[in-house]
C-alpha cells in the first residue's frame, strides 16, 4: 500500500490576511495551531502582487492579494493530487506486476563442500591414528557406533585434505580425501640367503605414499554426520602430458641474452633493467634466493636466425636452468618473451606458462 497523506489550501481574510485568528472563522479552526508553511505561502502572494499595505479600503488591497494568492494555492493543491495520483499508479503497477527473481551465479566451492572436506579430512585423521589403546578422536565423529581398533601404533599421515566433493542422488556427500602416508619401504632388493646391512637399512626406511580415501556424509542444518568408516580407494589416472610447442635451437646472441637476464633476475647478478624492454615491468626476484643460474638449454617456438636481430623481431624460448644456492641445485624452467631493439634482444614478458604444440 502507498501511504498518501490529505493537502489542503487556505487564504486570509481582509481583517486576517494571515489567515490565523478571525472572528468570522469556527472555534474549531480559529484553535488549530499555525501551520510552517503560512508564512511562505505569504511571501509568494506578496511577491504576486506587491507589499501590503493598510487603507481607508477596509483592507481592499488585503482582498486583492487574497484574489491572486487563491488560484495559486488551488494550482499548488491540485498538482500535489495529480503527483499523489501517479505515484498511486505506479506503486500498484508495481505491486502487480510478477516479482523479478535475482539470479545468482554460484563459482567455485560452496561453503557446504568446505564444511564438508574439512569434516571429512578430520575424520581420516582421526581413524588413522586410532589404535587400541588410543580412540577417542574416533569415538568423536562416530560416538557409540566405533568400532575397537586393534592396531597397537598409529599410523602417521600428513597434508590430509578434500580432493572431491560429490553429492549423490539421495542427497549423501561423498568426500574423496588425499594425503600422505608413512609406509614401511618393501621394495628394496634383499639377498635371501646373505642379506647385506645396507639392504636391511634401505628396507626398513619408510617412504611417504600418495593415497586416497571416501567418506560418506550426511548433513542436517549445517551439522555432519559419517556414515561408516573411510575406504581406500585408488588415486585418479594421470594424463599424459601435452607436447610443447619449441621446436628450434637458438643463436648464441638469444642465449647470451637470456643468460644475462636471469643472473640480474634470480641471482641479483647485475642490473636486470638492462635487459629488459622499457615499460615492460620486469623487476628482479627481491632478495635474490640463488647464487647462480646454468643455462642448460633454449628452445624457441619459431625459428630465430643467427646475428643481429632487426628492430620489434620477437623470439618466444623455453629456457631450463640450474639453480644454485649453496650444496642445493634444482633444476627450473622459464617461458620468455623477447623482442629486438636497438640490434640487442630484451626480454619483453615472463610467460606464467609455456607455449603448446599447436594441433594439425
């Protein structure tokens, strides 16, 4: 509903031209207490029809001011309706017409998802390092309901955390959770008859193993519940990896300036702004984390001829390197973008990933 409020206009009389307190007026009006707008509305009808002023006329002057002012007031009252009246139209127009629904488009994982992955990742932990002496954080997620453990040590894990989340057609979350876990090494070669203290060492180290476990949840205003134990289950399939697309050998001017450019980047060997095209916002690594950077190779996308290169020539390299830091060498790559200037190449961007092979 549109709340509307009553207008109503009035004029003085020749013997109150205000308007407030006259005898010819009902007692009931003549107590109402004086309206904020009366004075206003006076300056308009004196700026109508001029100064007022008393005579021997019995207050024609008054009379006259009164004559102009009514029209005024009437025009202000009607065109206050006239507004009320449309107002009203557009609000029912509006109450009537069918409600717009926002839409909304979800990304990512939702909060019931993380709510979940959190619940199941703690819910592997807790039945990993149950043991039969040891199961009371076990016993928190499944109450009366746990099983007895019987193993004697718990088994270490870490970087336990949701892979999946899946919703089932009965509405179950089904939670995929990855981690790592310690696991005595068996695959080291033994000599049945004369086993060497060395293979007996090397059999005994544990690994840290890649594994995979679901859990079964369900879910009731916000509060989760397991539905059994966690099953091992394999770990996804790995892709093979698509081929990149450098496919030529580079010049020894390209590799000069590519080898330049990563000392100043990552060793702090140099300034770097000398390499690197003007405006292309290509700072150095601050503190610079490596001694040394070894070129090991450079490989470009199209084939870059030897010599000096002309002036805007581009040069897309695929350059892997050794980083050194003390008695710590990793091997790393880079994908760079190059582009000629003045007769010298400039590193022009550092790609955040290496070119494809384009398909045929």
């Amino acid at each position: 509903m549109t709340k509307t409020e009553s207008i109503s206009a009035w004029t003085g009389t020749s013997s109150d031209p205000e308007g407030l307190e006259t005898d010819a007026k009902p007692a009931t009006f003549r107590d109402r207490p004086k309206r904020a707008k009366a004075p206003a509305f006076k300056l308009r009808a004196e700026k109508q029809a001029g100064p007022v002023h008393e005579n021997s006329d019995g207050g024609r002057a008054n009379l006259y001011i009164q004559a102009k002012a009514r029209p005024v007031g009437v025009a202000v009252a009607w065109t206050a309706v006239g507004l009320m009246a449309i107002g009203s139209t557009l609000g029912a127009a509006s109450f009537l017409a069918p409600e717009k629904k926002a839409v909304v488009q979800e990304s990512g994982v939702s909060p019931q998802q993380q709510r979940a992955g959190a619940e199941a990742a703690g819910f592997v932990s807790a039945w990993l390092s149950a043991t039969s002496t040891d199961s009371e954080a076990l016993i928190r997620y499944l109450g009366p309901n746990a099983p007895g453990m019987a193993s004697r040590e718990p088994v270490e894990a870490r970087n336990l955390s949701a892979a999946s989340v899946e919703t089932s057609a009965d509405g179950t979350l089904v939670v995929t959770v990855a981690g790592e876990v310690k696991t005595p090494n068996t695959t080291a070669a033994k000599d049945p008859v004369t086993p060497s203290a060395s293979a007996s060492t090397a059999e005994a180290k544990p690994e840290w193993v890649q594994r995979w476990w679901t859990v079964a949840l369900s879910e009731k205003a916000g509060v989760y519940s397991v539905l059994g134990m966690p099953s091992p289950v394999p770990g996804p399939g790995r892709a093979d990896a698509p081929t990149l697309g450098y496919q030529h050998s580079a010049g020894p001017e390209l590799n000069k300036a590519i080898s330049d450019f990563l000392a100043a980047y990552a060793a702090g060997t140099g300034d770097v702004s000398r390499y690197v095209t003007p405006g292309s916002g290509i700072g150095a690594i601050q503190p610079a984390p490596y001694t040394e950077v070894k070129v090991r190779s450079v490989t470009t996308v199209d084939e870059v001829p030897a010599g000096t290169p002309k002036d805007r020539t581009q040069a897309r390299a695929l350059v892997v390197v050794d980083l050194v830091v003390g008695n710590v060498q990793q091997q790393s790559q880079y994908a760079l973008t190059l582009t000629a200037r003045g007769g010298q190449w400039e590193v022009s961007a550092v790609e955040p990933a290496p070119v494809l092979a384009q398909k045929k």
